[in-house]
C-alpha cells in the first residue's frame, strides 16, 4: 500500500513538475519575442539573400525566441504573402532547426549542484532564487514594458527550473526499477525510439520540451546513449507537426515551407541514421552503452542538429526541387489576399505585430497606389472620354472599398496586442490614413461620373474654362502623386510638399468658381456648363483635403504627436521658410 501511495505521489510530481517546467519555456519565450523578437521578426526576411544568411539568422532568431516552430511558422507567412521566396526560405528552416537546440544547454544549468563556499552559489537552486527574486521585483515594480518583459523572462526560467527540478526528483526513485529500465532499452531499438520520440513531440507541440522531459528522465542514469540517439532523432521528425498545422490555408509556396521542415528533419534522421548504425554494424561503438547526462544529451541534440545541416545546406536546391514535386502549383489568385471578398494581410502574422505593421503598410501602399490610378484614370476622362475608362476608375473604387475593410478589420485585430509606443503611433497613422484613401477613390469616381455626364449631354466649355480645368488637374495629380509617394516611402520631407500644394489649390479653385461666375455674366458659359465645372472644383479640393490629412498624419507621427489642428495652428504660426518656398514655387507653376 505505501508503494503505491509512494508511485502516485512520484506520478503526480512528475506531471506538475512538467507543467510548470511546459509554463516556464512558454512564459520565457512570450518575454524573449517581446523583448528581442520585434527586431529579429524584421530582419529575418530582410536579410536572407544567401543560404548561409539565412541559415545564421534562423539559428540567431530561433535561439533567442525559443522555438523552432515559431520562427517556420514565421517563415510560412513571409513565403504566403510574397515577402520571401521559397527558396530564401529553406536557410532559415535549416537554420531554425539548429537553433532551437540552444534551449536543451540552458535546461543543464538545472543539474549544477553547489559545494561549499562560492561554489555553492553555482546551484541550481541559488541561481533559480536570485533569477525569481530579480525577475518578480521588475514584473512588479518596474512600469517600462521592456523591463517588465525582461521579469517575464526570468520568472519564466526560474519556473521552467523549478519544474525541471520536480521532475527530476519524481523520477529519481525510478533508478531501482527494474521494469522501467526494460522500457526504456526498448527504445534503443531504432525504429521504436524515433517513432515514440516523434509521438511524444507530436502531443507536446515543441521539441524543446520534450527533449527537457529525456534530460530530466537521464538524470536517473537510466538513459545510455542507445537510447537516446534514436529517441532525438523522432523528436526531430515530431517536432514538424506544429509547422505543418501552420500552412493550413496557405498557397503552394506556404505549403511547401512547411513541408521543407518535415523533409529536412527526415532526410537528416535517414542521413545519419544509417551511416550511424551502418558503421556502428561493421564496427560496433564502445560509447552505445554510456550512461547519459543532461550535458551530453544536450551536446548530442546540437551534434546530430548540426550535421543535419552541414549535410543539406548543398543540397538546398535538391530539397526545393523534391518539395515543388510533392506540393503542386495551384492556380494564382493574384498577388492581393483576399478573404471573404476583403482585401487583407495574413492573419498568422498577428502574434507578431511588427509584422504585422509592416504587412498593413504594404496593404495600405498598394491601395494607395490604386487611389493615384483612380485620379489619374478620372483625370484623363475630363478631356477624353471613354466607356472602359469610366469602368476602370469604377473597378478601383471598389477595390478601394475592400481595402478599407479588409485592413480596417486587420488592424482593429492588431490594437488586441501588446504594442510599444511606437508601433501604437504606426497604428494610429494607419487609422487615420487609411478612410482619406478610400474617399480619394470616391472622388475619383464623382470626377468619372462628372465626365460622363459631360460626355453624354455634349457639354463643352469655353476655351478659358479648359485652360483652367487642365491647370488645376495638373495640380490635383501632382499632389496626389507626392502624397502617395511620401506615404509609400514614409518620407517626411516629401511630405512636408503637400501642404503648401493644397493651399495652392484651395486659392485656385475659389479663383475658378469666380471666374466661371464673371463667364455666366457675360454668357461666355450656360448654368449647364456651371454646375458640371463646380461639381469637378469641389472634387478636386476634397482631393488635396485628404492629400493634406495623409500628409499631416505622416508629419504628425514623425514629430511624435496626433493633434491635427493644433499642429496646422504651429504649421501657420511659424510661417516657416520651407513653407513659404514651397508656396510660392506651387503659385508659380500652376499660376493661370
């Protein structure tokens, strides 16, 4: 009766050691993409323009954000919405799975005990208590969010240390037993061990973990290295399972990211698999038999990680080739996301918001790109009617339209996460660029309907008139033009052109509404004539009204504040020189 009390009591310690030793990986890898993960989630898909680059940089990023499924899964969203190529992808998956054998070398530092004198403060339980002591007096009394962050790291390791600690401990009495041994050497059978390694990994979603689980059940010596071997090479395989789930909706590229991961960690397990136990067959191994520790469990994880990718990285062009065979080309759909007829960016890049930020504002560039067609296919209409002209600015309206709310909806999903500030003012920008977009299109399109109706009852205008039209028209494309280039390039100085361009146009067009009122007086034009010529005046000024709210926006951001008015008021009052240049160069151009 007491050895069973004694088993369920070990049992039940060895689940909630691994539950906290599963909570304090997840917790610390949360605080490391948040500290560390912003910068690297950005550089990983802009600084991958070799194999060996992108090899590095996965190993880096991956041993920092501490796991290797994140980073493919990262990488499946970069190749799915065309920010990398399939095959840039494939260093980084190598890389990633090199990398995330870094987390096995810092679960060792739980088996260090402590002597006396300053040795002792080299245990596991002293560096655990100074870590948890530091780490709650930054959670708790810190109010930087990077700070606040880094006590999430280290309550996270000392959790995991803790839990790394109960298992060890739950296990410990297991050494006497004589059945347990019997189980584990059926595991030193290969075929056993890689599909038991590769099932565990499988229910537990991360290899780290489960590679954790081996170096806390070696610390009962149970574990030699037949066993082992085998067993890591199935947590490798297993450990795609969370990358696979990943791609599901992907395209063929995203698909085929995945599939990389999977094909790599089998390859390799085949690779040294067999040269392994082919030479081991001609020349048996003295070392099959040596008892295994967390430290050499962890350098024999990194080893068999390492020739994996030594062995494939000249191969990468054979594994993009393999993986194009195994996941067919579908038909494209264009280069535009589209889900549920909204035009928007990747959902699996939310858990990761400079992505995320970076994917609204190619969005929003490419819808910005859209509304300067509109303008100029509406522009052309005035002085060159046509029927497939009128439906090409109608087409963009309505694309605008799905813009609007496909990256509408994406970055109200976006302000749920955890956002610095700067990101937070990004975001900001985007909430109040993104409807002065939309409503350019929409007057885009009045300025069509205008023309069509123009073109339709005959209406001509007095050749004053259409020097005037086509001076302001010039007018109205140039600031839609610098307006979307500066929004495009997030350039400041170009921004900083618009305004004085839109004042330009303001005092334009209320000289053209008084000029057009003179020609009714002196019947050079009809009423007819005056209500069409108004209806494009009043377009083209809430045209550069909108150009204006994008362009103070950007300022805005740029001067770290988002008070409109008050900013116009210093804009105005300042009277700055740059302003005024500008003004005056604008006069002087489209002077009539």
């Amino acid at each position: 009766m007491v050895i069973i009390i004694m088993d369920i009591s070990n049992i039940i310690s060895l689940l909630s050691g691994t539950a906290l030793f599963l909570f304090g990986m997840s917790l610390m890898g949360d605080g490391l993409k948040k500290v560390a993960g912003n910068r690297l989630e950005i550089l990983l898909y802009k600084l991958t323009s070799t194999p060996w680059k992108g090899i590095l940089l996965g190993t880096g990023v991956t041993a920092v954000i501490q796991s290797s499924s994140a980073t493919s899964a990262m990488v499946v969203g970069f190749v799915n919405s065309g920010m990398m190529k399939f095959r840039q992808s494939i260093g980084i998956i190598l890389g990633s799975i090199l990398g995330t054998s870094i987390t096995g070398w810092v679960i060792c530092l739980s088996s260090l005990s402590g002597g006396g004198g300053w040795v002792k403060l080299l245990s596991t339980a002293t560096i655990t208590g100074v870590v948890s002591i530091v780490g709650i007096i930054l959670r708790m009394f810190s109010k930087k969010q990077s700070h606040i962050h880094t006590g999430d790291i280290m309550l996270g390791f000392a959790v995991l240390m803790f839990g790394m600690s109960a298992m060890s401990g739950s296990v410990a009495p297991l050494t006497e037993s004589e059945g347990f041994v019997s189980v584990l050497t059926v595991f030193s059978n290969p075929l056993l061990g890689i599909l038991a390694g590769a099932l565990f990994t499988c229910i537990l979603q991360s290899a780290s973990a489960t590679v954790g689980i081996l170096q806390a059940l070696a610390i009962t010596g149970a574990i030699d290295f037949s066993t082992a071997f085998p067993l890591i090479m199935g947590i490798a395989i297993g450990s795609a399972v969370p990358v696979l789930l990943s791609a599901l909706g992907a395209n063929a590229d995203g698909k085929r990211t995945s599939c990389v991961y999977l094909l790599t960690n089998i390859f390799g397990s085949i690779l040294c698999g067999c040269v392994f136990y082919a030479v081991n067959a001609a020349h048996p191994f003295s070392f099959l038999h040596l008892t295994m520790t967390t430290w050499t469990i962890a350098l024999l994880n990194t080893t068999f990680r390492l020739v994996t990718v030594l062995a494939l990285w000249p191969l990468i062009g054979v594994l993009e080739k393999v993986t194009c065979k195994l996941v067919k080309d579908r038909p494209a759909s264009g280069t535009e996301k589209k889900k549920n007829g909204q035009i928007q960016p990747e959902d699996r890049f939310l858990p990761y918001p400079p992505l995320a930020i970076s994917q609204c504002r190619e969005f929003i560039i490419a819808m910005a790109a859209g509304a300067r067609n509109s303008v100029f296919a509406a522009l052309e209409l005035t002085h060159s009617y046509s029927s497939e002209g009128y439906r090409r600015v109608e087409a963009l309206e309505k694309e605008s339209d799905r813009y609007e709310d496909g990256i509408g909806t994406y970055l109200m999903k976006i302000t749920r996460r955890e956002l610095n500030s700067s990101q937070n003012a990004e975001v900001s920008e985007f909430f109040h660029t993104l409807p002065d977009f939309e409503r350019i299109s929409d007057h885009a399109l009045n300025i069509a309907e205008t023309a069509q109706e123009i073109h339709q009852k005959g209406i001509t205008y007095s050749e004053n008139a259409c020097r005037e039209l086509q001076v302001i028209g010039a007018a109205v494309a140039d600031i839609v033009s610098i307006t979307v280039d500066a929004f495009s390039r997030n350039d400041a100085r170009l921004a900083s052109h618009v305004e004085p361009l839109e004042q330009v146009i303001d005092e334009l067009c209320s000289q053209l509404k008084q000029n057009h009122v003179t020609r009714l007086q002196c019947s050079e034009c009809s009423l007819e004539q005056g209500f069409t010529f108004n209806n494009l005046l009043v377009d083209y000024e809430r045209i550069s009204d909108h150009c204006s709210n994008i362009a103070l926006a950007l300022l805005e951001v740029k001067a770290d504040a988002f008070n409109t008015h008050e900013y116009m008021k210093k804009l105005e009052d300042a009277k700055q020189a740059s302003f005024d240049r500008h003004f005056q160069e604008y006069l002087e151009k489209y002077a009539l």
